[in-house]
C-alpha cells in the first residue's frame, strides 16, 4: 500500500493536516475542503482520487476528534443521531455517484451558496449579543445534503450542516462537537464506498502526509471549541467559511 512513498515530501502535507484539522476541530469544518482543494487544485488529483484519499484520513482524523468533543462534553447526543443516518446514506450515495459521474457541474453552485453562508455568520458574528440559542428544526434533511455534497465534493460536511445549524440559531460548541462526531461515522461508510470501487490508490504520498498531521492535531480542536467565546466562534467559522468556499468557487469557475 505505502509502496513508492516519497517520504521526504511527506511532511509538507503533514503541516496540513495539521492546520486543517485544528480548524475542523476548532470550527467543524474545513479538513475536507482544504485538503480536497490541495490535491485537486494544486496537485492534479483526480476529484474521484482526490475525495477517496481525504475520507482514509478523515476515518482516523475523525475518530480521534469525535472522542475529544465527547470528553469535553461538546456533543449533543439527541442531535447527534438525528443527522447518523440521514448523513450515512447521503454520503454512501454520494460517493456512489461519483466514481461514475461528474459533480463539477454543481460544485460552483454549492460553494457560491456557501459563501453566503459564511457571510451571514460573519455578520451574525460581528453583531452577537448574548442571543438565545433556539434548536434547530430541520436536521435531518441536513444532514442527507451534507452527507451526499462531502462524498461528491471531496468536502461539504462541516460547511453544510454546521454552518445551517448556527444559522438556526444552534449553540455553537455543542454544535461543532457533534457534528464532528458524526462525521466519523459518515468518512467510514464513505471510504468503505470509495475502497470498493477504486482500491487504495488514493492511499497517495499526500495522503499520508495529511493523515499523520490530522491525527497529531485532532484532539486539541475540541479544547479550542470548548472555551472559546460564542461570538468568536461565529465570526471565525464566517471568515473560514467564506474564504474557503471563495476559493474554491474561483477554482471551480477558472
């Protein structure tokens, strides 16, 4: 599987994994659409490869996020298995699609939305006041989209569903938890999706990389989320968000 490594290149990516995972962990989003952007954009990787590879190193990632928010109390259970299943069968779909379709067409439209998302919560963030938090009403529909959009896109996750969730008004740390928690359940089914049609070729020099950074950074996100402010946490998702899916709109459309 590591066979034909450059190991000396290695450790670029995993600075990368490194600084994604802080902010996925810190904010609940990111890892995906980072790294994706990275192996695509940058790199050449074929988005099908390129989507593989980031779910391998989201399993461990995850996993180890996931079991730090609950540490930390950050995860919301009633909330957590409402967006499981509709996250799975969005994801293994999603993933299905791709390895057979193109999903380019939509990606422009998915991150210009997203941008706007992102902008909302800036404001929103910029604007707090101690607001009272409300629970969200529509989650599991989320978390179908949120599911299928990571598989297809490479990453869509965390944007999604963590961004929807805030903009219902959903407290944000408990939010980012459980959304990273059940993220771990969503990149395993994906990746198991992925394996059957493709094998490990994505198992790249990059991905390697990506996956020993992500596993060293991932415990400490859920410390972050838990003591920082509510309102620091809206204004930086905002600016995460938006600069993220910017990107990626301008990638998409050049």
């Amino acid at each position: 599987m590591f066979e034909g490594l450059d190991w000396s290149a290695v450790w670029t990516f995993v600075a990368v994994g490194f600084a994604a995972q802080i902010v996925d962990g810190a904010l609940g989003m990111a890892f995906g659409v980072i790294s994706s952007t990275l192996l695509v954009s940058v790199l050449g990787v074929p988005p099908a490869t390129a989507s593989a590879g980031v779910h391998l190193v989201e399993c461990f990632t995850t996993g180890v996020s996931g079991i730090s928010h609950a540490i930390h109390r950050n995860v919301d259970w009633k909330l957590f298995l409402r967006l499981l299943i509709p996250g799975v069968i969005g994801g293994v779909t999603g993933a299905y699609l791709l390895t057979s379709l193109d999903a380019s067409v939509t990606r422009p439209f998915v991150m210009a939305y997203l941008a706007g998302i992102g902008l909302y919560l800036l404001y929103r963030g910029l604007r707090f006041a101690n607001q009272r938090h409300r629970e969200p009403k529509i989650i599991e529909p989320l978390g179908l989209a949120g599911g299928f959009l990571d598989a297809a896109g490479g990453g869509g996750w965390g944007p999604v569903v963590t961004s929807n969730l805030l903009v219902q008004g959903a407290q944000p740390r408990t939010t980012i938890g459980t959304v990273n928690s059940v993220e771990f359940f969503l990149t395993l089914s994906v990746s198991i999706t992925f394996i059957a049609h493709l094998g490990f070729a994505a198992f790249t020099t990059a991905v390697v990389g990506l996956l020993i950074g992500g596993v060293i950074a991932a415990p400490f996100g859920a410390i972050i989320a838990k003591r920082v402010p509510t309102k620091t946490l809206l204004v930086m998702v905002g600016i995460v968000l938006t600069a993220t899916s910017a990107f990626s709109l301008y990638r998409a459309l050049a």
